[in-house]
C-alpha cells in the first residue's frame, strides 16, 4: 500500500527543486521563443554553419509555422473534412503488446502480439485486420546472451515483429501510408547492451529499406515526446545557452491543426564524448530521417517522422493532413493506431489465461514448473478479493 503521509512530506521538502525546475523551464521557453522571430522563414543556407551533430538541419524551407485554415463549426463539417482526405486513401497502422517472463514461474517464456490494420477507404469497405503472435523459449534468451526475465530482450523482439508487419504491409499493398505507434529515432537503445541493439536496429534498417523500395511512407507518431533536436540547433544558430528545454514545450503555443516545418534530425543523444550516437548505426539512414511537429490534442504538439524522401516526393502536407483526420475520428489521436492498439494488446486477465496454459501444457508433458510461494498467496489473495 503506498504510504501517502510519506509521500505527502516528501513532495513538502523537495517544493524548491521541483519549482526550480519549472523555473528554469518558463525561462529557456521564454528565452528560446524570442529568437524563433528569426526562424519565421527558414532557409537551408542557415544549415551551412550547423556543425556536426547540431540536433536538426532544415529540410524544408518556408513558413516556420504551417496554419491550418479550416474552423469547423460543429462535428457534422469536421466529419466532411475527414471524408475528402481520407477517400480512396490507404492508411496502414501496427502496434504490438507482449508478456514477459516471470520469475515466479521459474522457466522463462514471453509472449508477442502484434496486430495490422489496412483501411483503404473505399465504399466496398475495402478493410483488413491481421494479428500475430509468438512464444519466446528459454534457448533464445540464452542464444541471445540476455537476462531472462528482463524486459529489454522481449521489447526489441516486439519492436522487430512489429517492423516484419509493418514489411508486410508495405510489399502487400501499393500507394498507402502506414503509421507505427513509437519513433523511428531509437535513441532509448543507447543504453542497451550490444546483443539487444542489434536487434533494432537491424529491424528499423530493414524497415527503411523497405518503405524506400516499395515507396510506401512509414511514418512514426510519438503523442509525447521530449527531444530537444530544435532547441539545440538554435543552440548553435544563434549562439543561446544551452538548454534541456525540450521542442515541445517550445512550440506547446501551436493551435490545433498547426505544424511545424519538417526538419532532418541530426540527434545529439552520445553518452560520452568516444561514444555514437543512434542515428550513427543507421548507415545510409544515417541522414535521412525527416520529422516535424503537431498540435493534434490538448496537451503538447505530437511529433511526426519519417524518411526523407517523402518530402523530397512532396507528401508532408499529405500524411499532416492524414494524422489530422485520424485525429479527428478518435479524438485527438489517430483512430488507425487505436484500432491497430486494440486489436494487439494483451489484457491482464488474459496474462492469467496464458500462464493457466503454461501450467496445463507442462502437466501433459512431464516438465516440472514451480510457482512461488509468494505468487501463490498473491493469487489466493486475488481470488479471496474477487
């Protein structure tokens, strides 16, 4: 049970730290939103003094701030909007759900799903879902030389499956554009250990690869997300102290609709200076990953990437449009990825089906499994409660 009287003085005596924090915030974003008046209109000569690993260059010159020019009157206009962007378009989305192995079960076994939605917006309904799933056995977790009831290895497996899926997608159809729940920026793998890495980053080049050849856009949503790619470009633009101000909260005043220009990410997420970073695994993808940001709910705009060349084939305002609609069905997120989201996720009380499963299928044949005692009374408890 938490403590909350604890908790309570806790939050008492660390006030100054968590205000300086805020502080400090309110002052980079005032600071920072200053000299966006520079950035008003952007040009690509600016990126000729950007030095390496600037955090961002321009990809798309212009309006720094994109409008977007309708003002619905009621949800009958917003749904016709909807209509005339998504007809006839394919949109394609995939999301993944796992159980990890447990400790209490003693033999290590983990689960992934993952789901594909693929919605062409036809009048034939022209609408399909596909969902896989896959056991992880103890010798992979030895073969991969990995913590068996940790969940790193389980979640770049996860990662790679849903890539497999999303290549499905690309090679199954022509002219769609398929959304992933997540970034195609992987800089949380960083910290990861080499065996787990390779995992994914072998599975976002095949992805690449894939959408460039069959030139079919993936796109990654990430709903919140705090890089600050744009703030340290300005950084080195214009010579303002360094701050851990994150892009979204620089651009949190956008409207909705709005976005920002697109712009190739050049991370500076290095953990030492002899260190890389991600996007230096990324080999010819090293500088090609476009992104831009959007207001598209109530809380901080949401970022949007994507590979490079989709700009350079003139689709931003396309897939901005896209992510829009979708937003609008469900309400401030993408109705596709809330399907795909929906159709993939494993809920607790089928974690408990899966384990009755485990222990039937290791009775039947002779594989001893022991529970621990603690497991054991945490169930009984959960019985006794029910």
């Amino acid at each position: 049970m938490l403590d909350v009287n604890n908790i309570s003085l806790q939050f008492d005596e660390k006030l100054s730290a968590i205000r300086f924090y805020d502080v400090e915030r309110s002052e980079s974003t005032r600071e920072y939103r200053a000299e966006l008046e520079k950035l008003k209109m952007i040009i690509p000569e600016l990126n000729k003094n950007l030095p390496f690993y600037s955090g961002a260059k321009i990809l798309e010159p212009g309006k720094l701030v994109h409008q977007f020019p309708y003002n619905w009157q009621n949800r009958n206009e917003a749904m016709e909007w909807v209509d005339s962007v998504l007809s006839g378009v394919a949109v394609g989305a995939v999301d993944g759900s796992q159980i990890y192995s447990k400790k209490n079960y003693e033999i290590p076994i983990a689960v992934i799903q993952t789901s594909a939605i693929y919605n062409k917006h036809t009048s034939d309904r022209d609408y399909s879902q596909e969902t896989g799933a896959m056991i992880i056995t103890p010798d992979e977790f030895d073969n991969a030389s990995v913590y068996s009831f940790g969940s790193e290895y389980v979640d770049a497996r996860r990662f790679s499956m849903e890539c497999d899926q999303i290549i499905h997608l690309l090679k199954k159809h022509k002219k769609q554009f398929i959304l992933l729940d997540g970034a195609l920026i992987l800089s949380h793998i960083n910290i990861l250990n080499r065996n787990i890495k390779e995992i994914y980053i072998e599975g976002i080049g095949r992805l690449l690869e894939a959408s460039e050849n069959t030139r079919n856009p993936v796109i990654g949503f990430i709903d919140t997300t705090m890089p600050g790619d744009i703030t340290l470009m300005m950084h080195h633009m214009f010579g303002l102290r360094k701050s851990k101000l994150s892009d979204t909260h620089l651009f949190s005043h956008l409207l909705w609709g709005e976005r920002t220009a697109a712009f190739l990410c050049d991370r500076d997420d290095r953990r030492g200076d002899d260190a890389r970073s991600v996007l230096d695994n990324y080999g010819r993808f090293r500088n090609e990953i476009g992104f831009f940001y959007m207001r598209t709910g109530r809380g901080l705009p949401s970022r949007v990437e994507f590979p490079a060349w989709v700009y350079q084939e003139g689709l931003i305002d396309k897939i901005a449009d896209i992510i829009r609609a979708e937003c609008v069905i469900r309400g401030n997120y993408p109705d596709i990825l809330m399907r795909a989201h929906d159709a993939a996720v494993i809920r607790m009380g089928e974690h408990a089906i899966f384990y009755t499963m485990l222990e039937n299928f290791c009775n039947v044949n002779g594989i001893q499994i022991h529970r621990s005692a603690k497991d054991f009374h945490k169930t009984f408890e959960q019985v006794i409660r029910w």
